[in-house]
C-alpha cells in the first residue's frame, strides 16, 4: 500500500533522496533548493542514512565532490537552483563528459541580475547543453518520481550520464501537496544497488579518470556521449514503464491533456501546466476544442515523437519561461520548431510566448488569452507575431 | 597490453570501441601516446664523451631515454622525445648535442 503524506516539493525531493540513501550528497544551499539539504542533513545527523554529507564552500565544490564521489564509485546527489547551476556551469561538462551518472534536484529560480530568487527556467535551460538529462515535473508528486527513476536512467549502462531533475522554485518547492509516498523497501529494490563497471576505488581493477583528450580522441568521446543521449530515450521509456507497474503512475516523454480533438495547443513546462489544465477545463466546458501537451523530457529532445503529436493541430503556443535572447524565440520554442520543420510538420501554425520571467504569476486569465489568440490563428487567421510576451507591462 | 586494449586507446578507434570518457582502464598505455612529433629541437648522443654517469636518464620527464640490462644509457628513443633540452643542460661532459630538428 503506497503511503499518503503531504509534503511540499523540496521535502518529497529529500524524502526521495532519504530513500535512496545515497553514498555521497554534496551540496551548498541556496534558495529556493536550500531546504533539500538542510532536511537531508537531519536525516544524516539522525542516523536514518548511511550518506557522507559533505557541506561545501560553494556550488562549485558540490558538483566537484560529486564528480569525485561518483568516480570513486559511490552514488552521489547534490541539490541546487539558479546562480548555484550556473557555478556548477565548469563541472556540469566535465560529469557528462566523464560519463558519471550523478543525480541532482534543480529547483528552477530565475539567474541574476538583477538579483532574483522566484521562479523562472533559466537556470536549467542555460545547461540545457551541457550532457545532461533533464526531467521536468509539474508538482511534487512528479518530482518525487522522477527523483526515483532518475538513477535508473542515469546509471544504465547504456546510457551513464547525470540527471536533472527540475522542478519550479516555491511554486513546486514550497507549496505543501497531497503526494503519494513509496515504501522503503520497494524504493530501494526498484532503485537497485549501484554497480559500475569501473571506479577509482577498485584496488582490483586501477583505472584513470579525465585524461587529455586532444584532438585524435576527443571527437570520438563525445559522439560517443551524443549516443548515449540517444539511448537514454529508449531507457526513459523502459523505466517509465516499470515504475508504472509499480505505482500505477504513467510518465513518457511529454503528457497530452485533452488533445484528441484538439484544434489549438499549448505547450508549456513544469507548473504551469496545471494552471493551463484548469483553463482547458473550462474552455472546455465552452466548446471550445483547446489541449495541452507537457513536456517531461527535454533532454534528450524527443524532437520525432513531439513533432508527431503537433502535427495535427492548427495552431501551436509554446511558452517559454526562459528568454534566449537571441531575438528568435524562446528556448522550447527553437527546439520544438526546428523538430516540426525537421520531421516534415508542416500543418501547424507556430507562436511563442515568453512568460514569468523572475517569478512573475502568469494567471489563467493570460492562458485564456493565448489560447483565444490560437483560436483566432486556427479560424483561418494569420499570425501577425510570433516571439511575444505575455504578463510584462508595456 | 593485448592487442585488444591497443586498439581502444589507439588513434585509429572508432566512438563504438573507445572507453567512457576517455578513462583509461589498464596501466602501461602511455608507451603508445608518441610525443616525438611536439619536438622542434632534437638531442643528440655524442656517445665517446659520455660517462654513463646517468644525470640525463632521472631527468628525462618522458621515456626518451632508457637503460640497457647492464645499466648503461642506450641512443635516445625519439618517439618520446618532446625535445625538451633538460638532458643537455645537465650532462657535465657536454655529451649531448642539440640541434635543430630538420
């Protein structure tokens, strides 16, 4: 019997970790991910954890004793948000590339400056190329389970790179939601032992690790890392589909809400995909034939599989809370317009909207709006804007 | 080294065959990394004047140079020689030349 409990985003992600009773967590707090540690940290000094809790000097230290931690052959976590990623930034490259398969919670805050600690996507996005998977979750019951699959995907042996699993700072992190809990026991059977093939502690078997890699090599390492970005898909789906097994609870790439008689969509990460949930109900409840499509998986890109599901609408919203300022769009919407024109989409009409940004509440009334706009796109209209904002004062 | 682990740290492997980023998983390959192409300057052994007195062997920081099963220096092996001209400056009996590599 799955236990109820309600616990906020940030205490689901520790009670995750708490479960997985990691090897080694490393980290250094920094809002809105600081409660992650401090309440893994008590579990550690209560003993409900065999961890190695090292309390480092600043984010950089964490991923690199993490990196460490994983290369010795231990199983290593670490939590952060928004200027504490982009510290990692050096280190993010170097556990992908070295192919480590640590697992990291992202509380998605919005990077300075100006100073700022709500929530936008950022942070995750700006190390949306940095080798590593990326799982995005709607509310803590999401993050929770993506915290459990994550070591599944990251450690299997055909893929061995390190997970991100992102969630929206506050929102997610720190509103208390009805959740179901694991028992321990299943957690730590559907977890697994960690078992790598090679590890620096291996007296057995010694090895190096993060050679000089020039240029008669180091192409050929990160071809082979692009494949391994390419098998990941293939092991998401695998591990989704044991865990729906397990807890009844269904994950794939992205979810669909209400899209198959669709004529409009949105597509929009994380939290405010429930808001948009609520707007389709009602619009719903109108007539009027509006879906939403959810992406959990944004790295690897399921560019094939998403631009599958788009084709049949007549207008397309991707809203972006993050801005690439590259005076084209959004970052999911670059990456979901380049996979349509890639696969041979051609039906849909395309528009982005960039929302939120440093935590500004994007309100049903502002997804009425686009999905009004979509409907005036599908009547047959045209688009007279594609990369637009939505919630900021003119 | 078997021929098998030559291979995946060879130049010549492919992204199938090469280890996980690069971590090297059996010792003694670094026989196969040959450095003698960095080389602009070259030593030479002048080989009446040397004493064997071995000054030029602890210095070497690559394996340029290597002793024979009597402990006598034997000829310079050039696949390891990055021309760093060390054994020259230390050589007491100016036993080693170093000229241009042409």
């Amino acid at each position: 019997m799955a236990i109820r409990e309600r616990l906020s985003g940030n205490e689901a992600v520790a009670y995750a970790m708490k479960q997985i009773n990691p090897d080694v967590v490393a980290a250094f707090p920094i809002t809105p991910s600081t409660e992650i540690p401090q309440y893994f940290s008590a579990y550690v000094a209560n003993g409900e954890v065999n961890t190695e809790f090292i309390p480092v000097e600043s984010e950089h230290s964490a991923m690199s004793a993490c990196i460490g931690a994983q290369a010795a052959g231990g199983r290593a976590m670490t939590a952060t948000s928004a200027n504490g990623l982009a510290l990692m930034w050096e280190m993010l490259y170097i556990a992908s590339g070295a192919r480590l398969p640590i697992v990291m919670a992202c509380v998605n805050r919005a990077l300075s400056g100006p100073i700022n600690i709500h929530n936008d996507h950022s942070d995750s996005m700006g190390a949306r190329d940095s080798g590593w998977i990326q799982l995005y979750s709607e509310s803590s019951q999401e993050a929770y389970d993506n915290m459990l699959m994550a070591h599944r995907i990251a450690e299997h042996p055909d893929v061995l790179l390190p997970v991100m699993v992102c969630q929206d700072g506050f929102i997610t992190s720190h509103a208390i939601e009805n959740i179901e809990l694991l028992e321990d026991e299943k957690v730590k059977e559907f977890v697994g032992e960690y078992k790598p093939a090679h590890y620096l502690l291996n007296k057995e078997n010694p090895i190096a690790i993060g050679p000089l890699d020039h240029f008669t090599h180091y192409f050929e390492h990160k071809r082979q890392q692009a494949e391994a970005m390419r098998n990941a898909k293939k092991v998401i789906l695998e591990v989704a589909d044991e865990f729906y097994k397990l807890t009844g609870r269904k994950y794939g790439y992205f979810e669909e809400y209400k899209t198959d008689d669709a004529e409009v969509c949105i597509v929009v990460l994380n939290s405010t995909a429930g808001t948009a949930k609520f707007v389709v109900d009602k619009m719903r409840e109108e007539g009027k034939k509006v879906g939403l499509v959810k992406p959990r998986v944004f790295r690897p890109f399921p560019a094939p599989e998403i631009a599958g599901a788009l084709a049949r609408f007549k207008a397309v919203a991707v809203m972006d809370k993050a801005d690439s300022f590259n005076a084209a769009g959004g970052p999911l919407f670059t990456e979901i317009t380049s996979a349509v024109l890639a696969h041979g989409a051609t039906g849909p009409k395309f528009i982005n909207y960039i929302y939120g940004l440093g935590g500004r509440d994007v309100k049903a009334d502002d997804i009425e709006f686009i999905y009004n706009k979509l409907l005036e796109i599908a009547a047959p209209g045209k688009v007279d804007s594609i990369y637009n904002y939505i919630g900021v004062r003119e | 080294m078997s021929k098998r682990e030559e291979k995946i740290y060879s130049p010549d492997v492919g992204w199938k065959d090469i280890t996980h980023g690069g971590t090297i998983t059996t010792a003694g390959n670094a026989e196969l990394f040959l450095t003698g192409d960095w080389r602009s300057m070259k030593p030479v052994w002048l080989k009446d004047k040397c004493k064997q007195c071995l000054m030029c062997y602890y210095v070497c920081p690559d394996t340029a140079i290597l002793i024979d099963e009597n402990g006598k220096r034997i000829d310079f092996n050039y696949n390891h020689c990055k021309g760093c001209g060390i054994c020259y400056k230390v050589c007491p009996f100016k036993a080693i030349d170093f000229v241009n590599e042409i």
